[in-house]
C-alpha cells in the first residue's frame, strides 16, 4: 500500500500537484492537511473543520470511519487506522491539550494505528531547535500509545522564504516498523523508493508561493 502524506495549505496549484503525484506515484492513499476542495468521486473523510482529511486514492474501502471530530479524522484500511490530523496555529494551548487527549483516547481503542499530519509543534527529539509547549504536549501523548516517531529530523517539513521547520509528523505502532515498511520525506515528487508489502512515502512539494507541501 503506498500513501503520502502533504499539507496542500488550502492552495490550488499544490491541489493540482497532489493530483498529478498521486497518478504518477500510483498512491493507494493520501493523508492530508489544509485541503483546497473537497473531492466527491473517491472515498474521501473529513474533521470537522475540514482540515484534515484521509482520501482512498484507488480502490481502497474505508472499513469503517472511527472519528470525524475537530482536527482529527480516523478511518480503518485494510486492517490498519489511520489518523490524519490538523492542528492549527490558533490553538489555544488548552484547546491543543483537549485535541490530543481525544486522539489518544481514540487510538488507544484501536491497533494497529498511524498517525499523521500537521501537528505544528516543535522538540528537539525531532530535529527542531528547542522544545515549546505542544511539543513536550505531543510528546507526552505519543508516549501513552505504542507508537515511534519516523521522522529523523534531518529535512525541514515547512519552508518560507528563510524560515524553516518541522511540524509535520507521521508516528506508527511498532508492529508497523518491524514489516515491510518503507518512508521518505523528499523535495519534489521524485525519489520514492517503494518496497512490496506496506509502504509510507511523506512527499514534500515546493509550490509556486515557495511554500513547502508536506
């Protein structure tokens, strides 16, 4: 099963480009953050405030969709849960905290998981400068689940201009890591080095506003 992971920043031309990665790449599933429109052909599940989404790009059923709440949205394919999620800026701490209390009292009822999205948090362990406080939060989160973080830290997954960060994160139970799994984060729609069995490609876009699609 091949999936990618991006952050479309509500924008058409990166709308256009996830289009075209997902036929070119033969993506079976894509987990998305900020989408531009919603896509009513394909199964295609949404949070609340459509934010975050979980699109079957082939011929993948959703075997059941667990959670439609705020920033986050869960569906089972193939066995497996996925969880896209989205947690914007404007977050109060507060409201992040009670965003990751849900998640984790829904994943804790499911296993396999995988986790994705745009947490825009930051910590040290995952290759930013310092640690604020969604990310000692997310930290604490992850660590109530049976989950590893596969992101090494060595690309930034937002670039603007100069600026540059890690916010985007895909976590997975580790039952996951010990299969045929495959994930790459990458600049350009290029480079995907897929194996047979279950595969996981985070890929990462520079759009025509110089904002990095993750």
């Amino acid at each position: 099963m091949k999936i990618l992971q991006v952050n479309l920043n509500h924008c058409e031309a990166t709308h256009d480009l996830l289009m075209q990665t997902v036929r070119e790449l033969k993506v079976d599933l894509a987990i998305v953050s900020e989408p531009y429109k919603h896509l009513n052909t394909q199964p295609w599940e949404t949070d609340r405030t459509v934010g975050a989404v979980i699109w079957s790009c082939s011929k993948l059923l959703f075997q059941n969709v667990i959670n439609t709440e705020a920033c986050f949205v869960a569906t089972k394919v193939e066995d497996i849960y996925f969880y896209s999620c989205y947690a914007p800026p404007s977050l109060s701490f507060d409201e992040y905290v009670n965003f990751l209390d849900r998640l984790t009292q829904s994943a804790k009822q499911h296993f396999p998981v995988a986790i994705a999205g745009d947490f825009n948090a930051w910590a040290v362990d995952w290759g930013s400068k310092e640690t604020n406080a969604r990310g000692n939060a997310l930290l604490e989160a992850m660590a109530i689940l049976d989950v590893v973080l596969l992101n090494n830290g060595d690309k930034p997954t937002f670039v603007r201009g100069e600026a540059n960060s890690i916010v985007d994160f895909t976590f997975v139970s580790c039952c996951l890591v010990k299969g045929n799994l495959s994930w790459k984060m990458i600049f350009g729609v290029i480079g995907c080095n897929f194996v047979p069995g279950r595969d996981w490609a985070k890929v990462c876009c520079n759009s025509v506003s110089s904002h990095t699609v993750t």
